[in-house]
C-alpha cells in the first residue's frame, strides 16, 4: 500500500499537535493532500480510472469542508496549514 504506518506517524507528526492526534484538522487536511497527490498522479497514467476519478474528487471535497471549519474556527491555524501546504484557493 502507498500510505504506510509510518508514512502516517510523519504526516501526523509535522503537521499535528503530535504524532497520536490523528484527529486534528491539520492533520487530517495532510492526510487528505497527500492522498490527493497520489491520486491526481495515478490518474494523469491513467486517465479512463473512473472509479479512481471520483475518490479523487470526495477527498478534495472533504478536505475543502475541512479547510473551511478551520477558516471559521481559527484562521491563523487556517492560514498557517495553506501555507504549509501549499494549498491553492
């Protein structure tokens, strides 16, 4: 599998408060993008993957509503994972 444990622990770790709070919005939101990442370069080889095509666009949604709730909720943390990230708006 592309996303191993401790491919996790990373993301968790950098991005997170630490490497066991897996349920903060900014370590979900890396999580998200670097799935998105994997998907978006599976699907530029392979480009008639429907199925691969739509788990690409739930998870840009689902990190789009949670960028969101962390814009309403604390937009320094907000501003801080966008630029962290490299997230375009």
């Amino acid at each position: 599998m592309y996303l191993s444990a401790e491919k996790k622990q990373e993301l968790f770790g950098t991005y997170g408060k630490s490497n066991k709070d897996t349920g903060a919005a900014e370590s979900q939101i890396a999580l998200f993008s670097y799935r998105i990442s994997h998907l978006t370069e599976h699907l530029k080889k392979n480009r008639k993957d429907y199925s691969t095509q739509r788990a690409l666009q739930l998870l840009v949604g689902k990190r789009r509503n949670l960028l969101d709730y962390l814009k309403a909720k604390d937009i320094e943390r907000y501003r801080a994972i966008i630029k962290a990230l490299n997230i375009r708006r």
